[in-house]
C-alpha cells in the first residue's frame, strides 16, 4: 500500500495536499506563469467584465449547470421567439428551388465554357 505523504495535486486550478479536505479555503488558486496578480487586477476593471462576463452574453440560466433550470430556460426562451412563418416560406424556396438552380446552372456554363475551351483547339 502506497503512502502519499505531503505530495501536491492540482485541483481545479489550486493546490491541495493529498488526504486534505476538499473545502479548505485558506489555499490561494495557483499562479499561472506569474500572471494571476495581473490578471485579476484587470478583471476588477468595470470595461473587462462588461466584455467578458457571461452576463453580457444573455441569459446566464441558457447554460446553467443545473439541468433543470436550462431546460425550463430553454424552453421559455423558445416560446418567446416570433414565429414568421414568411421568413421560414422564404428560407424554404431558397433552400429548395433558388440554391440547386444556381448550382446546376453555374456548373453547366463551368463545364460548358471549359469543353468548348478543351475541344476548340483540336
């Protein structure tokens, strides 16, 4: 049986020793490359947490770990959308009928310009 002693691990971006409980708080997070002091100092500007807090992104119960509250986030997000069935009837044409035309015709002028180039000089 392997005893561990007084060795180190990386939890979650702190130190803890082998054996201890998980909830001691008087660690400090690991620094890493000597730039955790700089980096928190900029976080505590109001413009980098404006930038990158998720709350900027929208609502924050969209990605929530529990996943109770995301569904039901979801879902009430989802309800609140307009429901333009215009656009859809404009996505669905374009989708069915205006992208395999404009395919099919700039394949056909491509591979037409290209044989008539090929054999014109035979």
């Amino acid at each position: 049986m392997r005893v561990e002693g007084d060795r180190e691990i990386n939890h979650h971006g702190r130190t803890i020793k082998v054996g201890s409980e998980e909830g001691d708080e008087d660690e400090k997070p690991s620094d890493i490359m000597g730039l955790g002091d700089n980096i928190r100092a900029a976080w505590h500007d109001q413009e980098v947490q404006k930038t990158y807090s998720r709350s900027s992104v929208g609502d924050t119960r969209l990605i929530a770990r529990n996943e109770k509250e995301e569904v039901n986030a979801r879902r009430e997000f989802y309800e609140k959308l307009l429901n333009d069935d215009r656009l859809i009837k404009i996505g669905e044409f374009t989708a069915r009928i205006l992208i395999p035309c404009f395919v099919l015709s700039f394949v056909t002028v491509y591979w037409t310009y290209g044989l008539s180039e090929y054999m014109g000089d035979v």
